[in-house]
C-alpha cells in the first residue's frame, strides 16, 4: 500500500484545549496513521466568528494509507468521538472542543463540495502557516 503524506490543522477553544489538542494527536496516530512530526501549540483569536475563548491551533504531519477521503471521514469520527457537535458550514463557525482541517494531501488538488485540497482558505490564516512552515518539509 502507498504511503502519503498529510498535513492536518488542528484547533480547540472549549475545554481543556492542551489536553484535547494532545487526545486528538494520539486518536490520528491511531486511526489514522503515524503523526511524523507535530507543531508548537500557539494562541490564537477566533477567525470568523465573535467568542470570549481564545484558539490553541497546532499543524501536524501524519503518513497513512487512507485515500483523502478516508482522511477526511477519520478525522471526522474523531471530531464527533471528541465532543464535536456539528461541522462549520458555510464559513458559518462555533467553539469547538476540536476541529481537524486537510491542509495538504501529497501534491493532490481537490475541489469537491465538501473536501478542498489544499485547503482554501489556510493561507489567510497566520494560526496555520506558521504552525505549517515549523514542521514542512
């Protein structure tokens, strides 16, 4: 089976955000595949929405099996399984205790409804890119 290479976003501002940033890297190393390298933990405001709770975001990279889309309903399920109750939807956001985001997958592009590699808007967000270009190779 080929291995490739995915970089995923992480965020959480609910809870105890260290201890579920820390949760959900253990849960995609399980499910997903070996988390290789991952970012400094860094503070951020809240992008697109109003929220009194600051974001904690981190970057990490993970080697898998999974097709992209596999990808992206793993990271899901563990969305869900951490406490997440709904996915932001037309750039529409809410606190979370956990949010997983495809930044890059190998050098695939994909533009589907619900699954954009790269991910569309991780360039406007300093809370990824500089988590990103710590740990991209």
């Amino acid at each position: 089976m080929a291995e490739h290479h995915v970089y995923l976003g992480l965020g959480s501002n609910l809870g105890d955000r260290y201890a579920l940033m820390k949760r959900a890297i253990r849960m995609i190393d399980e499910r997903v595949g070996q988390v290789v390298r991952v970012s400094s933990f860094i503070e951020s405001e809240p992008w697109g929405f109003e929220s009194e709770h600051r974001f904690l975001n981190a970057v990490l990279l993970c080697r898998t099996t999974h097709t992209p889309r596999e990808v992206l309903q793993l990271t899901q399920r563990i969305e869900c399984d951490m406490g997440r109750k709904k996915k932001s939807q037309a750039q529409v956001y809410h606190d979370r205790p956990i949010d997983i985001d495809i930044l890059l997958y190998d050098d695939l592009t994909i533009d589907e409804p619900d699954l954009q590699i790269p991910h569309p808007l991780m360039y406007e967000r300093d809370f990824v890119m500089k988590p990103l270009e710590e740990i991209k190779y």
